[in-house]
C-alpha cells in the first residue's frame, strides 16, 4: 500500500511504478504488474521495464508477447542481459 500511496503522490516517477509492479508480480497480480510496468515505460523507456515487463507476460504463457517486450529492452541496452 505504501508504494501505491507513492506511484498516486507522484505519477510521474518511472521508478515507483516498476516497484509497485514488481510487488504485484509477486503477489501473483500479474494484470496489475503490467498496467504498472507499462505505466513506467511511457514514462521512461528503460531496459529493466520492458525485461519486468517481459517476465510478467512469460510468468502467465504469453511467450510470444514476453520474447517481443524482451527484444526491446535488449534494443535500449544490447549488454543488458
């Protein structure tokens, strides 16, 4: 809850959203991990938010989709592996 208080408090902040994306991830909310990844992109293309992204998306058989998110994060940074 606390995070969540922080991605409202401050929308624009690419970093809480991956957070909170990352605590829903592991509370198995796999929909609002990626409302929440994604919600950090459009904010700040960044390599680590698209491989989140992307292990969401695989972690629920969208192999297809994660192999996609995967790629562009690779795109950003070819040595974040």
């Amino acid at each position: 809850q606390a995070l969540a208080a922080a991605a409202a408090a401050a929308p624009d902040d690419p970093v809480l959203w991956s957070e909170l994306g990352n605590a829903h991830r592991a509370m198995g909310d796999a929909t609002t991990a990626i409302a929440c990844f994604e919600a950090a992109i459009r904010l700040q293309p960044h390599p680590d938010y698209y491989l989140n992204l992307g292990s969401t998306h695989a972690a629920i058989d969208e192999l297809e989709e994660a192999t996609r998110l995967y790629a562009m994060g690779l795109q950003l940074n070819p040595r974040h592996a």
